[in-house]
C-alpha cells in the first residue's frame, strides 16, 4: 500500500538514495518504498502540492466590473416654429363725409367725459314733485294732467310745508356740489380740459349745447390790456347807478381815445397775466402753448 509522507521523510529517504541508489527499502505497511532515486525527488512545487491537496482551493474573487455607463439621453431639439407671415394689410376703407362726421362725433362723445353724477332735487318745485309722484306712474291722463295737477297743490301748501321743502333742496344742492366736485377730482386736469374741447367739438359737429366742466384745477385764461382797462374802471366806481349798457359804451369810448403811453401800464399788465397762464398750463397741463411766429 502507498501512502503519501510528508517533508522530514522525503529528505531522509533522499539522501538514503543517495548513499544507496540500487537499494530498496521494504517497509511494512503504512510506511513508505523508495523504489529508485529519480523516483524519490519531489520539486518544491509538488511537495507543497502534495500538502495542500486535500485541502479546499479559495474561490478568487474576480474583480468587480463597474457597470458601463449609459450614455447620456439626447435631449430632443427644439423644433423651431416657422415665421408666419404677415397677413396683407387690407386697403383702408375710403370715408365718405357723412361717415367721417359720425366718427368724429363718436371719438368726441368718449372724450366728453358726458355721464356725470345724476343731480338730486335742488329747489322747492322739484322737491316737491320728487316727493309727490315718489312710487307712483303717470295715468292715463298724462304728464301734462299730472303736471297741471301738482301745480294746482304746489300753490295751496302751507308755509310750514314750503319751509320743509326748502330746507331739504338746500340739503340736496350741497350734496350736488360735493358729489360734482369729486366726480371731477377723479379726472386729471388734462382730461378735464381735453373732456371741454370734445364738448366744445360735439356743439360744431351736433348743433347742441354741452355746459363745459368747472375745474378750478385749470389755468385761468389770461386777460387782454383791455379787459385790465375795464376791469379799472369799474373799480374806480365813476359809473355808479349808471345802467351796464351805458357803461359799457362809455368804456369802450374811452378806451379808444388813450393814447399809446396811456395803453402802456394795461398792456404790461395784460403781458404779466399772459406769462402766468402759461406757466399754469406748463405745471398743470403738461403742455406747452403754441404761440403764432411774430410778423
């Protein structure tokens, strides 16, 4: 029976081939026959084989591979939108007069500034109608009838009643005013004085009447040398109990017999004034006034 020997037994029975290279070496069992020298050599690597067979090899743990990177997702690219064209610009429809008209008014009436606060009763007769006919309809009579009739009663009311009447439209004209005034201080001046000359427009254009807006925000219109000259007349109290149309006549004599050194004082002063609206219409206004080039 062979059996494996370890290293000690290996070299002693190499050198006993040594001294004995023919001989053989009877064992009994479990010990080992050395049969001839060349059979007895062992390379270093084969003893170390032959100590470790019985023992378990290590797994090697291969070297962990990083996984690959993905390649990165292509943004898709944006589709650039393709220019429209413009449409071609249609031919302007060619006005006929009685349409530029039209358009003129419609354009002012928005300019016009025209709905303002509705008005409360402000004397003793509307009063007194607002208060009679409050919650009731014209009959079958008519406005004329229901008129006639509440003038008839209007005149029969008693003193107490009158008294009543007019302390309540005193009441109702302060409100108007307050209201009015906000009303226009809700506009800048420059709307206000553009809302005057739509309505000045509006009255060439319809033939009717628009009461132009009271702003005291707007610049006051400067005077001529002759309205100073009037002015100084009137002041100077030498026409007292004289009738208005008699003074005005004997002013305006009077204003043509001055002479130019005489007009002097009135001119500067009407040129001081004159230099002041401007000034006014400039902060208040923001605009400037076109002035004719001089001869």
């Amino acid at each position: 029976m062979w059996t494996a020997i370890g290293p000690a037994a290996a070299t002693a029975a190499r050198h006993a081939s040594r001294a004995l290279p023919l001989a053989r070496l009877v064992v009994r069992p479990k010990t080992v026959i050395v049969a001839a020298r060349p059979a007895l050599r062992v390379s270093h690597q084969h003893h170390r084989g032959l100590a470790t067979a019985g023992a378990p090899k290590k797994k090697t743990t291969a070297a962990k591979k990083k996984p690959a990177k993905k390649p990165a997702a292509k943004k898709p690219k944006k589709k650039v939108a393709a220019k429209k064209k413009k449409p071609a610009a249609r031919p302007r429809k060619v006005l006929t007069p009685e349409e530029k008209v039209k358009l003129q008014i419609r354009e002012a009436r928005k300019a016009a500034l025209l709905k303002q606060p509705a008005r409360l009763p402000d004397n003793v007769w509307t009063v007194y109608v607002s208060q009679s006919t409050k919650g009731s309809k014209v009959g079958n009579e008519g406005i004329g009838a229901t008129s006639a009739a509440l003038s008839r009663s209007f005149k029969d009311i008693s003193s107490l009643e009158r008294q009543q009447l007019q302390a309540t439209a005193e009441q109702n004209r302060l409100a108007n005013l307050a209201a009015y005034k906000a009303w226009v201080e809700s506009h800048t001046p420059e709307e206000i004085a553009a809302a005057n000359n739509a309505r000045n427009r509006l009255a060439k254009l319809t033939n009717k009447s628009h009461s132009r807006i009271a702003d005291e925000r707007q610049p006051k219109r400067p005077v001529s040398a002759y309205l100073c000259f009037v002015k100084a007349k009137w002041a100077s109290n030498d026409y007292t109990g004289t009738p208005a149309p008699e003074v005005a006549k004997a002013i305006a004599s009077e204003w043509k017999g001055l002479s130019g050194s005489e007009r002097q004082g009135y001119e500067q002063e009407a040129k001081a004034d004159l230099a002041r609206y401007e000034n006014e219409v400039k902060t208040v206004l923001n605009r400037e006034i076109a002035r004719s080039p001089s001869p």
